[in-house]
C-alpha cells in the first residue's frame, strides 16, 4: 500500500494541501530541528521546495521564513538565523 502525505500547493503558511500518493518530502532531521530549536516554527514542503518558519524574534537575511530546495541547503542556512524582527 502506497502512503499518502499532504503537500502544500500555495507558497503561503494557509495554502491548500492535497494528497501525493507515493510523495514525502517531510523530513526527520527537519523535524528533530523544529523540536529542539527555539529559533524554529516549523517547516513544509511544497512545489517549490522547503519552507522554514522561523519563530517571533528571529530572522534569516532579514525574513521570516528559509526557503530553500534540499534538507542540506536549509542545514546551512539555519547557522545566519539572527536574532531580532524581519
């Protein structure tokens, strides 16, 4: 039986999500990182890649929100993640 998971179609936080059959692009190393980090809100996937939302008081170059399109590309950002508003 093939898994079925909710990817996001809009490039916004409320967008509309429809099933993939066979499609996962949630990951366990994001997941531990929204947990233990502070800094982070929370993550998904979409079209575009990987959002990562990042919590009140944080900012990355300036926004609230990593985008990038691999795991790996979001790891290495997460390290210019400063402190204070957008």
């Amino acid at each position: 039986m093939d898994s079925i998971y909710l990817v996001n179609l809009n490039n916004n936080r409320g967008g509309e999500t429809r099933p993939v059959k066979g499609v996962n692009k949630m990951s366990k190393t994001l997941d531990r990182l929204v947990k233990k980090d502070p800094r982070i809100q929370s993550y998904y996937f979409d079209v575009d890649g990987y959002w990562v939302n990042l919590s009140d008081g944080y900012n990355w170059c300036g926004c609230g929100t990593i985008h990038e399109d691999t795991v790996k590309e979001v790891l290495e950002q997460v390290k210019y993640i400063a402190e204070g508003e957008e």
